[in-house]
C-alpha cells in the first residue's frame, strides 16, 4: 500500500493514536488503513467411502489436488462460502455438514475452515478453476502431490477419525515450513 | 475506496476478467482490490461460577457490556487474537480451552469466534477500551445493556450447556435485525 485509498495523497506506515500497532495512515486525510488476516474455506465432500478432490487449474499450485476451497466473500457466511466453493471448482451439490477442521497459517495471515459434506449426486465436473475432479479412496489419495498443507491436515484427520467411527472439530496453528 | 492504493488512479467497480462478481479494479495498473471479510475474536473468561465483563470506553456500544473481543489482527493464530484481546481490554490472564461459538454476521461482513477460558487470577483492571471489567454471575448478566448480540447468543449457550454439564462447539448465522 502505497497511496490512500480514500484520498490517493501517500500513507506512512506509523502507529496510529491510541494504538499499539503499526498501520497505513493517510497523513492528508487521517484515514487509517486496516489490514486483517481472510479466511479461507472448503469442504470435504464425501460419496460412499470416496472423497472429492479438484486439480488446480490456476496458480498457485497449479496442477496440484486440493479440496475444493477459496476465499470467503463479502456477504456471505462461512457455510455459505463452503458450498459456493465446492459448487464454483467442481459444479457438485453438496449437503453441508459440522465444521472439522479450523487452522491459523499465522505466516500468511489466513484461517482455513473445512466443513464436511455429503455429495448429492455424481453430476460433478471441473469449474473453470479446476483441470479434473475426481472421488478417490483412502489409498488412492496423492499425497504427494497435495496444494496445501491444511489439506493433508484435513484429510489424515479425516480418515484417522473415520476409522474410529466420530469426527470432532480440530484447531490449531500450521507451523511455518522451516 | 475510490483511488488505487498502489497507484493512486481512480478505480473502478468492475467485474475482473475470469471472476464472477464486482471488485474495486485500478484501469491504469490492473491491480485488483480483494475485499473480504473479517473476524472478531473473544472469549468468555471464567472464576468459578462467574463470567468476566468489560463496560466499553469506545465506540460503538459506549457504555455497554461486552464479552473481550476485537479485531483479529495479521501475524496471529485466532487463539493468540482471543488472549490478546482478552489482556488489552481486562488486563486479564487466562487459560485458553475450546472454541466454543463461531458466529456469521453476514450484513457486516464479520465472523465472531468466542472461546471459554478459564481466568488464572484475580488481578484484571480495565483496559484503555474498557470503562470497567467485574466478574457476574448468571443472575446478574446485565442481557438489557450488552453490546452486541454475539456477546448475548455467547452467554446464553453458555449457561445453558453449564446446566447440562457439557460444551460443544456452537456455530450459525446471526439473522439481520429486521
């Protein structure tokens, strides 16, 4: 941030009166800029013993598998965001179920969400953000080719938990990489 | 928003080519202007049977009642955010537990997370926020003059699942007032 968005006179980067953290303030206009960390949030959805993952068509981690997740929007709920996602990167109906896992990843300032669902049909195809969508059984999961870490995180809980027949919600922090 | 923060041209309210709805769009260098969502993060700090309160010193809802919550700010998990929070408006040390409501408030754009905690002493004094901060119990909640309705929702659950001995994770969309 360079330049006030209300304004366009430059900001500082300064502590504003009554603060204790440093901002973007407008000097011109006294406009303090907040910034705050978003919110991502997915699904997890499930066919029989089957679990939906979408290959990214767009960066980063194009190419990679991910659960079906994005940024949350203005006016909507988390829930709400869930289902748009899954419904934008895999054009599949979902009946969405508890939220499972809620991660901070403090070095990127998100929080990611992963709610469980259930498919409601098989008429599932790649959104413009996907290059394939897929169901896959716990032993045909890659691994290795995983988007992201709070995907892996979600779905060892995921199968770790359905082998013991309950799923209740996970918190925690992603640790930084190194 | 009205100029580019990283150019200080006008922007736009405009759908971005491959996206699906409006955002703030800078013409001259193309630069996107995301905006999303934000979370408040509090708790509901406990001393025996009493829950802790904070009187607001600040806009908006002066005067009133409020579980300590605010803005949960980059660099920090949501549990950092809620003791953070917790110190700055209570002066008030805690053990952090479970997350215990996560609230949607679709009209503000705002997701609100309470987590109980459990208070480790008694040396809690208000805040610059706070006018004042006391302990209550259930009988003596002040329901007419709390400050925001998360707060209100928070309490209630509270002391209905206290009753019934057990505390799991609420989580929903607070309706629009009317």
């Amino acid at each position: 941030m360079n330049f006030c968005s209300s304004c366009a006179q430059p900001v500082t980067w300064q502590v504003p009166e009554g603060d204790s953290r440093p901002r973007h303030v407008c000097v011109s206009c006294g406009t303090v800029h907040y910034q705050n960390p978003k919110m991502v949030v997915g699904t997890i959805p499930v066919w029989g013993d089957q679990v939906l993952l979408c290959r990214r068509a767009i960066n980063p981690r194009h190419g990679f598998w991910t659960l079906p997740a994005g940024f949350m929007e203005n006016g909507e709920s988390t829930a709400q965001a869930g289902a748009r996602e899954t419904l934008e990167e895999a054009n599949a109906r979902i009946e969405l179920l508890d939220l499972y896992t809620l991660y901070s990843i403090v070095q990127v300032d998100q929080v990611h969400f992963y709610y469980r669902a259930r498919l409601l049909d098989l008429d599932f195809s790649p959104g413009v953000e996907s290059l394939e969508v897929a169901l896959f059984h716990e032993q045909d999961i890659p691994w290795d080719t995983l988007a992201f870490r709070t995907v892996s995180v979600t779905l060892k809980h995921f199968f770790e938990d359905r082998a013991r027949g309950h799923f209740p919600l996970h918190t925690g922090v992603l640790p930084p990489l190194r």
